[in-house]
C-alpha cells in the first residue's frame, strides 16, 4: 500500500501545477488550499481533466474553484430546503400519531401501534429502543425535553421528533400501520411506495449536505420511480428507461417537488439557478451543460417549476 504523506501548500501547488493547472495567482490559491483543504478541492476536478489525468489545456486554479464554490452554494440552498421537508414531515408525523395512539410515550411507543409484519419485528424493536433512547437521552439535556420531562413527568411525541434524525423518521414510516402510511402519504399526494423510498434519499442527502460532501454529482443508491414530471419534462429515455432524474441530483429536486409547498419549490428553483448562472460566468475550459448533464438535469429543468403538481405521480 502506498502511503500518502504530508504536502506543503507549495507541493501541492506543484502537483497542481504538474498536472497541468494553470495557477495565475500563487498566493491566492495557497491561501484558498490552506482554507478549503486540497483533498476536498481535488474532488472536483473530474470534468477538468483529460482520461490520463492531466488537466485539459487551459484549466485555471479560478475555473476550478468556482466549481467548488458552486457547489457550497447548492448544498447550502438544498440543505435549507431539505429541513423544511424535515419539519413538515416531523410535525405530521407527531401530528397524526399522536392523534391516534395519544401524546405520553407509554402510549404512543406501544408495540401494538405499528406493523404486525414478521419480517419487519426486528426492525421495529430496534427503532423503539433508539426512540426511548432519545428520551433518555435528551430528557436532561434538550431544553423542552427537558421541561416536559421535569414538569409533566412525560415528554409528548411532536417534541419527541425535533430530536429525532430524518434517518429515525424514514425508519419509523417503515414500520407503522399501512392505514397510517396511507394518511401522511396522502398529505403529501404521494403512495406509501415511493415516500417509502423517498425518505432515506431525503436522509442521505440531508447528512451529505450537512457534512459538506460533494452534492452536485452524487448518486443514489436506489432509483425512484418514473413521475409525471419525468414525462412532462420529455427527459430522453435509453432502453425505455429515463436517463435523467432516476439515480442523481435531479431525483432529489423530484421528491421536492413533490413534497415542498409551490411557493417554497419555486423559491428554491430560483435560487438554484442563480448559482448555476454564477458559475457559468465563470467557466470558460468546460460548459455549464457538462455540470448539468453531471447533475442530471435536462437543459429544460426550469419547467419543473411550472407544472402544477398532481396527485397522480404514476406515468
């Protein structure tokens, strides 16, 4: 195995430098390498280079920053988006439980609230354990955990999930009644299906942006389903499969659409496109369509916006 050793700003430069970057201001990028971390800038020079590596003829340190830049940006926008979505769905969650099976955790943790499936019992206990963990846990620590707990003697499920995880709350639509599925599903207009796999990939990418991974060109580890927006939008399809909006970023801004109020997705969907514009006045070795195509949105994504949303998401 070879071992990666310590560089100095000035060798990392030179490696930059080697493989071809042409680095106009030496000062300013070593200051920005110092800031930003040269392992995390290198992550995005994959369009910036050719297939040996090597940086395409007249790639700047600028141009390659402005795409690192660009995505801080987009993270930022999605993350704020994506804890509305978190909200939302924390507050029907509480809402609609709660209203059933009562608001004292002896009453709304009961087995007998969620799913009777066999297959889905390990899952379940294990899920209970980490709520009631969460209770322990936060019942000293959160300030109105702590309240309730210290003044009503129980701590009521809407303030449950403010401490809760969006990974906790997927796992938990998994495992409660299909009746109970069905009605925050249809809050939102969607099936049981797909919000079943729309809320890990709002967890994931929730975590990715909180961590400030690299967002525009991640992928998803499941596909969602074809939506009428796939169809609407004319994305092109290769073996009677959509190319676009499946596996990438622009799924995600699906499953936004489909669960943001308009006004907040139309917020949104301007904002994204300022960054992208930004960044175009900045590229001059790659184009904006090549980040796009990276990104999955097709050329006409904007239109997404526009259409209204229907309760019938199926092609």
């Amino acid at each position: 195995m070879i071992e990666k050793k310590f560089k100095t700003l000035d060798e990392q430069i030179d490696i930059l430098k080697h493989k071809g970057l042409v680095i106009n201001d030496t000062k300013y990028a070593k200051v920005v390498l110092l800031r930003e971390n040269y392992f995390f800038l290198n992550g995005y020079r994959h369009l910036f280079v050719k297939k040996d590596k090597t940086f395409k003829q007249g790639a700047t340190f600028e141009e390659l920053y402005s795409l690192f830049l660009f995505d801080r940006s987009l993270r930022n926008i999605i993350f704020k988006y994506l804890l509305v979505i978190e909200n939302n769905l924390k507050s029907i969650f509480s809402y609609q439980l709660s209203k059933k099976y009562g608001y004292k955790e002896k009453d709304y943790l009961k087995n007998d609230n969620f799913t009777t499936a066999p297959e889905k019992q390990a899952q379940l206990n294990d899920l209970l354990r980490k709520m009631k963990r969460q209770i322990r846990v936060n019942g000293t620590q959160h300030s109105a955990t702590q309240h309730y707990a210290a003044n009503y003697g129980y701590i009521p499920l809407w303030i449950l999930v403010k401490v809760l995880s969006f990974g906790i709350i997927s796992e938990l639509y998994q495992v409660l009644k299909p009746e109970d599925q069905k009605e925050i599903a249809d809050t939102f207009g969607v099936e049981i299906d797909n919000l079943i796999v729309y809320l890990p990939i709002l967890a994931n990418y929730r975590n990715l942006c909180a961590h400030e991974d690299i967002l525009y060109e991640n992928r998803t580890q499941k596909a969602i389903d074809d939506t009428v927006y796939h169809r609407l939008l004319k994305i092109e399809k290769i073996e009677d499969e959509y190319i676009q909006g499946k596996y990438d970023l622009f799924a995600l801004i699906i499953i936004m659409k489909q669960l943001l109020e308009r006004e907040s997705f139309t917020n949104m969907s301007y904002e994204i496109d300022n960054v992208i514009e930004t960044l175009n006045y900045n590229l001059n070795v790659i184009k904006i369509n090549a980040v796009l195509e990276r990104m999955g949105f097709p050329l006409n994504w904007k239109d997404l916006s526009k259409i209204e949303r229907s309760t019938d998401k199926s092609e």
